[in-house]
C-alpha cells in the first residue's frame, strides 16, 4: 500500500475545472517534485492532500485513511502530515520556540517542560539552535522558512508537503532552505514538493511529476524524464525554465 | 442660594462611583456578548452570520439615548415588573457595548490574515486553539486602538444615562448646578472628573501598544 494514493481526483473553482482526475501514488520515503506552469493546479494538489481544499471527486487517502475536510480525525492526520508554504505563515506574535512546541504542547505530543528540548532538537536539525529566542521577524526570509519546517519536524510527520517553499526568497537564500530539505530527503523523510527549483527536482527527487492543464501529463524517473522527455509539453517546459 | 462648595464637589465624585459601575457592567456583560458577536460575524455558518448581522443594524441603528429610553420605559411594559433604573441602564449600555465592541473585534479578527488560520489548522489544533494562541493574540494588538477609543466615548456615553434619572456624573452635575446657580464652574469640574478618568487610559493604549509591538 502507497503511503498518499490519489485516485482520480477532480477539483473545481467555480466554472474553472483546475483538476481534472489526477492519479498519484507516493510510496513512503519517496521524494516527489511536481512541476509545472502556473496554473496547471500542483498547489491545489498538495492542499487537498492535507483537505485544506476539499475535491469534487475522486478520493484521496493517507496511510490507508480517506481524507475528507469533514473527516473526524483530520486533526490527528494533519499532525502526521506537515506542510510548509510559500509565505512561511509564522505566529508573528510568537518567538521561534513558542512557534514549535505551540502544537506539540496543545496536542499532548510532548508535556510542557520538555518542549524546550523538543524546539533545541528540530532547530538544530534545521541549523538554528542559536535563534530559539528570536521573533520571526528578527530572521531573514530563508531563516524563516526554516523555522516553519522545523514546526512542522516538531510534529514528527510521516509525509511533508512543501508549496512553492523557496519561490518567495531571494536567491541568495534559497540554498540553505534546499539544503535542509536535502538533508531530510537523506534520512527518509517522505516528501512531496511543489518547486520551480529543477536542480532539486533532478538530483534529490525519486519521482518526476510534470503537471499540465490539471492533468498529471508525465511522471516517472526525473533524470530520465529530463533527458527523454515524452511529450512537447514538457519539452517546451523544461527549455522554458532551463 | 449656595456657592458650589465641597459637599457639592463629594456628591460629584460620590455619583462618579455609578458612572463607572456603569462601564463596568458595560464591559463585564457587553465585552463577552461583543466578543460572540465578533465570532459569530466571523462565522463559516452563514445563519450565525446573518444573525450576528441582524443583531448589529439593529442596535446600531437605534441612538443611544432611543436604547436607554426603550429598555428604561419598555422593560416594565414588556416583562410586566418594574425594573431600578441601575438595571434598564445596564442592559441599554450592555447592548451598546457588545454590537460596537463587537465590530472592533470582529475587524481586528478579519484583519488577520487567512493564512494564519490555515498554518495553525495544519498544526492539528482545534479551531477554538487556533483562535485562541494564533488569531486573537494578534486581533488583540490590531484592536487595541479602537477598543481604547471606544472605552473612552463609553464613559463619556454614560452621561446619556442622566435623562432617565439615573444619579451618575453628569445628572450630580446638573443637580449641583441647580441648587448653586453655577453652571460653568460645576461642568468645568464634571467635564474636568471625566477628562481625569479617560486620559489615563489613552495614557495606559499608548504605552501598551508600544510594549506590544517591542515585544515582535
């Protein structure tokens, strides 16, 4: 059994179809990148792998379980399943450890006095030990996202879902975040990302996923995907952001 | 006739006492019923919201002082018992309190952005703890302002409560005017009292609101 198994899930916004029966399967410590053009539906995807967005059709299912915004347990799935965006979406009001230990705290994952630790350990897992005490806006724009990957570490996830997460840094900060990831990727963490970052997408992917039109247009080994392109679609794709 | 002596000047802060068990009775019944209405304007049960909404034009569209004469005369017509004035007030200002209050809050609350919502939701919280470690806090600071402005117009809005006879600040006023032909001087002192009672708090926002955003 897969660990994400996405059966011909449709999505509609409106009049607008954005997906148009996406078949996927995500084997666990698998690390798959979803590329494509804007539009062509990869962030609605991943939200509506965590029923931050609900489907028309289709179904989706984690570890077995059937996802559904109206699930009763979707609190307890959304622990086991982190996601990081774009915009890191940090508490403002919050300083970087209150950040981490705030869900593990609430949900009883970890009792009160060992969350401290619990942040120490994700930090420095994500090389940020030292700004356990600063206030997200005290940190660059790359620190920040770190931060966000590490609440979500906090939370011991068996799938990460990550939306576009290096596309709002400047280009001077996008290595660590990758580097993190990276790192993770290593010590088998499941992952699925939404990226515009190809050299990630060949060198540290397992599986190549090239979204067009809502449809799951090509998919398969990366290297081999960006040597041997199948179609023109992802021909025209990969010289486009080359 | 007298002169505007010390006995005159105790009865005005003796009356002062009812002005700000007004306010707090305001807040203590309004700010709970202010903060229901914020979440239920907030709502995804749109039947909350329309309610909310129903609620809001109504008591919003009626002035203060049509309140205090409806819950005042109306409350014994309509529960069929006579009611202290202390009560009919305190139900007039409750309402006052909780549909203006409730529409600071309620646009602090939306001024935090969705996102914040949808971070705290992937966490695995509950909505009520996404509302109440991730949203409120921040809608709190955005609100601060206004909810001061407003605390203060209410203390001065509690002077309206002097035409149904209620004994606070300004009706002692009026009283010690009458009896000492001294109109200037006793509402220079009134005017005076309230002005001591609201600028410690513009005072208190100030410097809250500045501890509040060192604190980021």
């Amino acid at each position: 059994m897969a660990l994400v198994e996405i059966r011909d899930v449709h999505k509609s916004f409106g009049s607008v179809e954005v997906l148009k029966g996406i078949t996927l399967d995500v084997e666990k410590g698998d690390i798959v990148t979803i590329i494509g053009r804007s539009g062509s539906g990869k962030s609605t995807l991943l939200r509506c792998i965590n029923a931050l967005e609900t489907i028309d059709r289709g179904e989706i299912r984690i570890e077995g379980e059937r996802i559904a915004a109206d699930m009763p347990n979707l609190r307890q799935l959304r622990q086991r399943v982190g996601i990081v965006f774009q915009a890191f979406n940090l508490f403002p009001h919050l300083t970087v450890e209150r950040n981490i230990t705030l869900a593990p705290v609430l949900t009883g994952k970890v009792p009160k006095e060992k969350a401290r630790d619990l942040a120490l350990d994700v930090l420095a897992r994500v090389g940020l030990a030292d700004k356990i005490d600063a206030w997200p806006e005290q940190l660059s724009g790359g620190q920040q996202q770190r931060v966000a990957i590490a609440r979500c570490l906090a939370m011991s996830p068996h799938l990460m879902l990550f939306d576009e997460v290096t596309s709002a840094l400047d280009p001077e900060l996008v290595g660590e975040v990758l580097k993190v990831m990276e790192d993770m990727a290593r010590q088998g963490m499941t992952m699925i990302l939404v990226t515009h970052e190809m050299g990630f997408a060949r060198t540290v992917a397992t599986k190549l996923v090239f979204m067009h039109q809502g449809r799951v247009w090509e998919q398969g080994n990366p290297a081999e995907l960006f040597a041997d392109p199948k179609t023109p679609e992802l021909k025209n794709f990969i010289s486009s952001v080359k | 006739m007298r002169t505007f002596n010390e006995a005159d000047l105790l009865s005005l802060f003796s009356a002062l006492r009812w002005t700000v068990v007004l306010v707090a009775l305001a807040l203590a019944c309004g700010g709970p019923l202010a903060l229901m209405l914020a979440l239920m304007r907030s709502s995804r049960i749109a039947p909350l919201r329309w309610l909310a909404a129903g609620i809001l034009q109504l008591v919003q569209g009626v002035p203060l002082l049509g309140l205090l004469m409806f819950f005042y005369f109306g409350m014994p017509v309509f529960l069929g018992v006579e009611v202290p004035a202390l009560v009919a007030v305190g139900v007039a200002f409750t309402a006052y309190t909780a549909v203006f209050l409730g529409e600071i809050w309620r646009g602090g609350i939306q001024a935090v952005k969705q996102t914040q919502w949808e971070a705290a939701a992937c966490l695995g919280l509950t909505r009520w703890q996404q509302f109440r470690y991730v949203i409120a806090p921040q809608a709190f600071r955005m609100a601060l302002p206004p909810t001061v402005g407003f605390l203060v117009q209410l203390i001065k809005n509690t002077s309206l409560a002097s035409v149904v006879g209620f004994v606070e600040l300004a009706r002692a006023g009026q009283m010690a005017s009458a009896a000492t032909f001294q109109p200037l001087l006793v509402y220079s002192v009134v005017a005076a009292i309230y002005f001591a009672l609201c600028l410690p708090l513009t005072v208190w926002s100030r410097k809250l609101e500045a501890r509040l955003n060192g604190a980021r």
